[in-house]
C-alpha cells in the first residue's frame, strides 16, 4: 500500500512537471522557469520548516505537488481568459 502511494504521488508530480513546462514553453504561459522553481521551492521550503515546527516527519512530494498546482495556475494567460 505505501509503495502505491509513493508511486502516484510521483506520477502526480510527473504529470505536473510535464504540464507546466509545455505551458510554459509551448503555450506562452505567463510563468517563467523561474518563478514556478521558486513557487516550487517556497512550498518546499515552508514545508520543511513547519515539519521541524512541529517534530513530524518531512515529505517533500506533498509540497512540491501542491507547489507545481499552483505555478500552473499562476501560469494562466491573463489575456486569453
């Protein structure tokens, strides 16, 4: 059971990667590699120190899930909606 969580969570975190760098460089998105990395790195990062906060174990592919969620929705072309 914990292998098929460990498995979809980094199919989910493929899937995320593959999705936000065809936006970003076949449909223009209005994201650069930069600021989703940083998103990306920030979720992490907040992930980390809260964890040590509260003494529980650090994962960082819910963060980097939650991460590259919200750098493909920042990456939405503000002109075309």
């Amino acid at each position: 059971m914990a292998h098929e969580t460990i498995r979809s969570a980094l199919y989910q975190i493929g899937a995320l990667t593959v999705l936000l760098l065809y936006g970003i460089f076949a449909l223009n998105f209005d994201v650069t590699v930069f600021r989703a990395v940083l998103l990306v790195g920030t979720a992490i990062a907040t992930q980390a120190i809260c964890s040590r906060i509260k003494h529980v174990a650090f994962d960082p592919r819910s963060a980097a899930i939650s991460g590259l969620s919200l750098s493909c929705c920042c990456a939405v072309n503000r002109s075309r909606c």
